[in-house]
C-alpha cells in the first residue's frame, strides 16, 4: 500500500501537526475518521453475517483507503496515534518508514473522500441503496435479519456522512492555513505527545571549545 503525500500543487508544502489555528475543523474531522473506522467494522461484519464478506471487503476497498488516509493524516493525535502506530509496525510497516503522514496527507484525503462519495452516489446508488436498506429493516420478521440489516443500513449512512463532513473540513482547514499562511506546530496533540520536562533548554558549547575551527568537510565533497 502507497500512501501519497505532498500537497498537491498550490502554496507550500505542508508537514508535520496541523496548526493550532485550526484545531476546531481537526476535531470534527478526527470524528469523521473514528466513524469511518467504525462503519468500516460494521459492512464487513454485515457481509461476514451475510455469508458475502469478499463482497463487503471489496466495496469497502475505497472507504478502508479513506481511513489510512485519515489516520496518516491524524498520526499526532493521542489516540488515532496509537492505531498508526499499530499500523506501521504490522501490516503498513513500509508506509510508516517512507511516508511521513500529517498534514502532507490532507489534501490526499479531502479529495479521495470527494471522489468517493461522488462515484457511491451517482454511479453505485449509495442513496438507493440506504433507502432499500431502511425499508427492508421494516420487512423483517426475525431479530438477526432485523439487525443484520440495521448494522449495514448505520454502516453505509455513517460511512458517507462521514466522508462528506471529513472532506467539507479538511478543505477548509486547508485554505485557512494557506490563507493565514500558519505553520505547522502542532497545537495540543504536539503538547500531548511530548515528554515531560517543561521548554528546551539552552545549550551551552563545552569548555575550550572554538567555533568555526578545523578543515571540516563540504556536504557532496
């Protein structure tokens, strides 16, 4: 798996936390991630409960891609930290040694969310497919089909919602740093993960020591 990075063209590239600027707009979307993680669990236990779960596994393929992109992206929070950190020394363990992830990863995930929701909706039928769900879930005469059904029926709903607000937040975070040309430095979740101990301290150069002494090298020679 090939995470993308960069920030795909326009402005300075972007790394590292978001802004504390904009530490409102990254708290809905970190909300819109743990929802995709959730609906994620809830389609392929559906289709488990169906007997159809290569099916689930294969029309969630673009809402999992989503989720890594959302998790890559959120890496520094205290807790989307702890899946990217499971992530990358499991399964994703090459992305997590060349990918940077952060705010390199908004833009990939604004617009892979776009793309989703448009293709779900005008060419799977997403909406439809909520539709017939719900109605079904009245039809039913059983308990298991009943909640098979409502689990696939809050999966589907929750997962386009979230990908919708995710991608309407994550794009207005964006133009307010690139607008209020804000940097990167990290806000709470910075704070969060760094160890204790209070500022940096200054350093001091040993005793006897010269600066700007000695042949030295020049990088490339």
């Amino acid at each position: 798996m090939v995470i993308p990075m960069g920030g795909m063209g326009g402005g300075a590239a972007m790394q590292g936390p978001p802004p504390p600027e904009v530490a409102p707009r990254f708290k809905v979307i970190k909300y819109c991630v743990l929802t995709m993680m959730a609906s994620t669990c809830g389609q392929l236990l559906a289709g488990g409960l169906l007997g159809e779960l290569g099916g689930a596994l294969s029309n969630a393929l673009n809402l999992i891609l989503n989720t890594v992109f959302g998790i890559w992206l959120l890496k520094d929070d205290p807790l989307i930290g702890k899946t990217y950190n499971f992530l990358t020394t499991t399964c994703c363990m090459w992305c997590g040694e060349n990918c940077q992830g952060g705010m390199s990863c908004l833009l990939p995930f604004v617009a892979c969310n776009l793309i989703t929701v448009v293709m779900n909706i005008l060419l799977n039928g997403v909406i439809q497919q909520v539709i017939a769900q719900a109605k079904g879930l009245l039809g039913e005469e059983t308990i298991y089909e009943a909640f098979v059904l409502w689990l696939l029926l809050v999966s589907t709903a929750g997962a386009l919602l979230a990908q919708i607000i995710g991608s309407f937040y994550g794009y207005k975070a964006y133009t307010e740093i690139r607008d209020g040309g804000y940097s990167s430095s990290g806000g709470d979740w910075a704070q969060a993960s760094a160890p204790p101990g209070g500022g940096e301290r200054e350093s001091q150069p040993a005793a006897g020591f010269s600066a700007f002494q000695g042949s030295g090298n020049r990088l490339g020679s």
